[in-house]
C-alpha cells in the first residue's frame, strides 16, 4: 500500500516492511503487510489516515485502541475491556488466537456499528469512546457488548465461516450469545442474562411474531437479500436458540461441544447442521432433531394452558397480530423443553419435552398442572426464561401470580420480567385483554424496591401504548394512570445521586423520569426544562449523568419547544461527542410543531450536516412522535422518492430510511397506500423490500388494536 509519508495504514496483520520514497512535490511510503491466515475476503481490512492509539499488551498479543487525533484517552474503557475479554475467550474455547495483534479502530463516520475485520476490527465512534463524566451507562454497557461481540467473531465467523449468507445466524447469533458470555464474565455486578431476557430475547420475539418475519436460515437468491436478513432474526433470535440448547444440555457440556466445533473446522466453512452436531456428540442428546426445526421454520410457538380441567395445552404459533390471525400461515410443530417453578418448592420442576424427538410429554405435564391447580398452588413456566416461547396464563393463574410479582417474592428477577413480557404480549396481540396486562401492574408504584430491567420492561411497554393512545380521547386518563405508577419511585430517588448507589440506579433514575414525562407530570417537566437551561449556558460545566441527558432534553422540549429547539440544534452542531450528538438528534426529531418539523426532516436527510449513520435517531423520532409527523414523513418519502433513492439507495440505510418514513402511520388505508405504491414497477422498494413489509404490518396492527381495545380501555380509565 503506497500512501502519503504523513498517514499511516493499519490492516490485519502487522507491516513487514516500509520504504520511503522522497520525491520534490511528496513524499510517500509503501507499507507490505505480513501474510494473513486463511480467510474470507470479506475480512481483509486496509484504514489509512491519522491516528491515536492506547496500547496494552497480554501474553503474545498486543492490542490497540485507534481514534482520531486528541481522542485516544476516551479508548481506555474499550482497551481494557478487550485485553481481558480476548484472554477469556482464549481460555473458554480452547483455541489461541492466530494473529499477533488485535486492533480496535474508532471512525467518525461508519454505517455498520462495527465490523470485524480479522485483527483489524472497525467500530463507529460511538461504540468505542467513552468520557468520563458524560458517558451513559447503558452506552458504557453497550460498548463494552459490542468489543465482546466482535472479537467472538475472531472464532465465530473468521476462524470458523458459514458455508454461505443462509447461515448468517452460525456467526451473528454465536456472536451475540458469547458477548453475553463475555461481559457475564468481565462484569458479573451488570447481571447480564437478565438484560440479555430484556433486549436480546424481547427483541427477537417482538420481530419473529410477525407474519412477516423468517427462519433463522434463510435461503439468499439475491444480493438485495443479504442485507435484509442482518436483523434481529439472525442476532437475536439465533443467540436465544443458542442460549435454549446451552440451558438444556448445561453450559459445561455446550462449551466441550463449541471447543470441539472450532477445532474441527477451523480455517474452513460449515453448516448449522453440523453446529447441531457437534453439540450432539457432546452431550449424549438429540440436539439435531430438538433444535433443527427451530432454525428452519419461521415464529415460535405459545403454550395456552387450558381453562377446564379437561382442556389440553394447545401449541399454536405466537403470532402479534392474535390468536384468529393465523389463515394462509403454514401449521407448525416445534419441540418444546418445559420447565416450571412451583409454589413451596425451590427447586426447578422438568424438563418436559413437548413434541419432543423421543416422544410428547405434553400428558405428563398436563398431569402436573392439574395437580398444581387443585392444591391452590401458582406456577411460572419457562423458569429464566430460557425457552423460546411465551406462555398464556388462565385468568385464576395470573391473579395467583401477580400476588408474587413484588421484589421481595419467591420469584427470581429474570422470572418477573418474563411474566410481565407475556401479559404484554399477550394483551397486545388479543391472546387476552390489554387490561389484564394494566391491572397486574396497577400496584408496581406501591413497591417499596424497584428494579431496572423490571422497570425497563414494563416502560417500554406502556411508552408503546402511550405512543399508540396519545390521539384518544381518554389519553389525559392514561398519562394519570402513569404517574400513580411511577411517581412514588421518582419521590424516593429524586434527581440527585446517592452516596454509594448502584450503577443500575442511575438508569433507573432516568427511566422513571422518562416516564413521568411521558406523563406530562408538570413538575418533571419544569425541573428538566430548568436543567436543561443550565446544561446550555455551559455544556463543558454541566454535572448531568450521561444517563439522564437525553430525558432531560427531551422533557425540556416538551415543556418549551420554541425555546429549547434552536438552543438544542446549537448544542448539536458544537458537540464533538458522539452520544450528546446522537441524544440532541433523537429529541430534535421530536418536535410537535409542523414547521420546525418539515425544517428537521430536511436539516436530517439534505443537509450534509448530520452523518449517514446518525439519520437514524432523528427520523426514528420524526416519524413516531405525532401522527401528524408520521403522516408527513411518508409523504416526503413519497414525493421525493427520486431524490432519497439516490441519496441512500445503495447500502444500508436505503431499508432503514423507507421503514422509519412509515414507522408513524397508524390506519389500514395509509398502510394500503404505502403498499400500493411501492407496487408500482416504477417504485421498486430493493433492499428495503423486507422492512418496508415488516413496517406495513406493524402498522396495520396498531389500526387493529386501536380498534379492537378503545373501548375496554376507556371503561377501566374510567373507573381507575
């Protein structure tokens, strides 16, 4: 590589030679870089430009954290987390890491979140660079599961390749499960196979109970297609499948299985058949014939427990848009391990095997139940959440259950945030009443303890309905439903840091704060907006935690938009840092008013002054705030199609931008509308094609809901 004499070059391996070349105008250097290990081209990595580094170096390999000028101190979090996270990984799967240096580079301006070039991983700013003082924690956590996701990668993907794009899952699902392994490992006080539950696994069944969705290996006839599937089917359904077998054989026997995977193939290519297999001879179990039809077919199934006592459990497909939805969708079996937590008893109760590949053991478990419901006792299925299926209660359970829902009950964590997901889903979808899902947690404000991830759940599951119900008439009614539940928590914590708090506290902090503006609680919103005033007149001095900045912008905003809009679009265009420039760009995009509005969807998409891989968090926030807004962001895509296709046509962001333009829209004739034109030859969607059906059907499920639920809805705020 021959560049500039005043730039460098970094690129999977370290450099064998350079020569310099003076000429009178120049002068230039030819670096030649050692010989890489067998790989797939898709992995060679060349970065020229001007670098800072950190640098640490354990046992034989020296690794490397890359910024631009003046900005390396901000890599020290990501550097020791990938020194240690490399040693673990070394350790648990058995096989050294091949190259002699590991290279972290932070870039100001990258689509992809990272990339996992082999020994030259590329990362966008935002995943690296940490500040002392200003970085969130939950970006700090987010950072440190992206560095532990693509150096799995160095195993998963780079070391051992998937045969083709079909099984794209084999090294993003691995990959997203071994992070979790990773910062488990690094961070035991983050507690992080419950977050994995409340994101990972969350996301992936919100995605999968889409008509719209696909099997985790998905056959790829078109470039186009490629694209479409790097999405949270491949990640995080495929890491959950991962984390069902690893809780099923044990984690022990899992990682013999994974150690003997990699040695087996490594510097060579395989099949999710072959993963399957090798996990097999591991553990002694049927891993192929249990496992196989989870990857092949699309969905997952729902355990409906029986409402008589002669009833059975029924194992249709989970579908979001409810149990009478389910015509022209192909009927479906998936081997079910069953595990259950039962009243008076601490151990765990299993596993049955529904539909298993040695046989049904839905009898015997039939047979529990039963048993459990004529002795008065509750019980939770699906212990941890380990399974990959929801679970549909009878009425009697579920008051059973939420007498147990309190921090201080016999349930784990984990187990709470499960059954609060279930009742949401369930109640979304008409599987049962969204009331049901309101009633259980009517009390949540009256415990004395309140959790994160619960409490993460549980918001964005009411910031969801709010979302859905902030046209309706009884909406006033609603926002007073959510400061009963959150505002005795926002008296307990206040604004202001305790000595001696737990880092998860301060999340917490900001997500009852987020919430009560969602509310429109008065108070919140003049304190934020006060705040906030500060934070302006000198940004550089401002003491807010990093996890507390956006809501604070958000809810300033909120409380004077006319004000704090130009001031926060002065912030945003100052900022060097990568998370204030994301947070003033999500809440921008959160304007009510139609002519600052159209101004942020041009200032977004036209300007050139916010970057592609930031657009977006502003058009997220411009699509989804006000149905006006939504409405308007559909029409710009519509009628400047020409213009947005070539601006964003070719990469990642074309499905992304065409999914957010509709992501607003909440009836069936804007839906049909949507799909109408993009039926037309002359509008062909491409790449986008997937999102934008995904987009249409969520879409078409709102108008539903809001129909099917307005009214029962309007009677229980009514007499709340």
């Amino acid at each position: 590589v021959t560049i500039p004499s005043s730039l460098a070059c970094i690129s999977n391996t370290p450099s064998a030679s350079v020569h310099t070349k003076f000429e009178k105008d120049a002068t230039t250097k030819t670096i030649t870089f050692q010989t890489t290990p067998k790989m797939s081209t898709y992995l060679l990595a060349l970065v020229v430009g001007q670098f800072d580094g950190v640098s640490k170096t354990s046992g034989n390999i020296q690794t490397t954290v890359y910024t631009v000028p003046g900005k390396a101190h901000q890599g020290e979090f990501c550097l020791d987390t990938a020194v240690r996270c490399l040693d673990l990984f070394q350790e648990l799967f058995g096989v050294p890491y091949p190259l002699g240096k590991s290279d972290l580079l932070a870039i100001p301006d990258f689509a992809a979140g990272a990339m996992e070039n082999w020994g030259c991983v590329t990362y966008r700013e935002a995943k690296v660079l940490v500040k002392d003082g200003a970085t969130s924690e939950t970006l700090k956590r987010g950072i440190a599961r992206t560095v532990c996701h693509e150096l799995a990668h160095q195993w998963f993907g780079n070391l051992v390749t998937m045969e083709f794009w079909t099984q794209l899952w084999l090294k993003e699902g691995v990959a997203r499960f071994m992070e979790f392994v990773g910062i488990d490992s690094l961070f035991p006080e983050w507690n992080a196979w419950t977050e994995f539950v409340q994101s990972v696994y969350g996301l992936a069944q919100s995605l999968d109970a889409m008509k719209s969705s696909h099997p985790v290996e998905v056959e790829v006839k078109h470039s186009d297609e490629i694209e479409e599937i790097f999405d949270a089917i491949s990640y995080a359904k495929g890491a959950s499948l991962i984390r069902m077998i690893s809780s099923h054989i044990g984690f022990d026997v899992f990682l013999q299985g994974m150690k003997n995977y990699l040695k087996e193939h490594a510097y060579g290519n395989t099949t999710t058949e072959l993963l399957w297999q090798a996990l097999e001879d591991a553990s002694g179990t049927q891993v192929v014939d249990l496992m196989t039809p989870w990857t092949s077919q699309l969905g997952f199934p729902v355990l409906v427990l029986p409402e008589t006592v002669d009833g059975k459990v029924e194992t249709p497909r989970f579908l979001a848009s409810g149990p009478g939805s389910n015509e022209g969708v192909d009927a479906q079996v998936w081997p079910i391990p069953v595990t259950a937590l039962v009243e008076g008893s601490t151990e765990t109760h299993g596993t049955w095997i529904i539909n298993g590949p040695s046989g049904d053991d839905s009898a015997e478990l039939l047979d529990h139940i039963r048993k459990w419901i004529a002795e008065g006792k509750w019980f939770k299925l699906n212990v941890e959440q380990s399974g990959f299926y929801r679970v549909i209660y009878t009425k009697d359970q579920w008051s059973k259950l939420g007498n147990v829902m309190s921090p201080d009950g016999p349930l784990s964590l984990t187990d709470r945030l499960g059954l609060l997901s279930d009742s949401f889903a369930a109640g979304r979808a008409g599987y049962a009443s969204i009331v049901d899902s309101l009633s259980l947690v009517l009390h949540f404000g009256e415990h004395y303890e309140a959790e994160y991830v619960v409490w993460q759940e549980l918001s964005e599951n009411l910031a969801g309905l709010a979302s859905l119900y902030r046209s309706e008439p009884f909406f006033e009614r609603y926002q007073n439903f959510l400061r009963a539940v959150y505002s005795k928590h926002m008296d307990r914590l206040g604004w202001e840091a305790s000595a001696g708090e737990s880092q998860r506290m301060g999340t917490l902090r900001a997500t009852i704060i987020s919430m009560l503006g969602v509310a429109g609680d008065a108070n919140v919103l003049e304190q934020s907006y006060k705040r906030f005033c500060e934070y302006a007149a000198n940004p550089e001095a401002s003491n807010v935690p990093g996890d507390l900045q956006q809501i604070m912008f958000r809810n300033a905003l909120r409380h004077n938009e006319e004000e704090v809009y130009p001031m926060l679009k002065s912030i945003y265009e100052n900022s060097t840092f990568p998370e204030e420039q994301r947070n003033c760009l999500s809440v921008l995009g959160a304007v009510k008013d139609m002519t600052r509005h159209k101004e942020m969807l041009e200032y977004s998409l036209f300007s050139g002054k916010v970057r592609l891989q930031d657009i977006a968090f502003s058009l997220g926030s411009l699509s989804s705030t006000t149905d006006e807004g939504g409405r308007a962001c559909w029409n710009l895509l519509k009628d400047r199609i020409g213009e947005i296709h070539s601006q964003f046509g070719v990469g990642p962001m074309w499905g992304a931008v065409c999914g957010l333009a509709c992501r607003g829209l909440k009836t069936h004739a804007e839906a049909d509308e949507v799909e109408a034109f993009f039926s037309n030859p002359a509008h062909p969607p491409g790449s986008a094609k997937r999102r934008l059906t995904q987009a249409l059907e969520a879409v078409r499920m709102k108008a539903t809901r809001l129909e099917r639920d307005r009214e029962e809805v309007t009677v229980f705020l009514e007499a709340y």
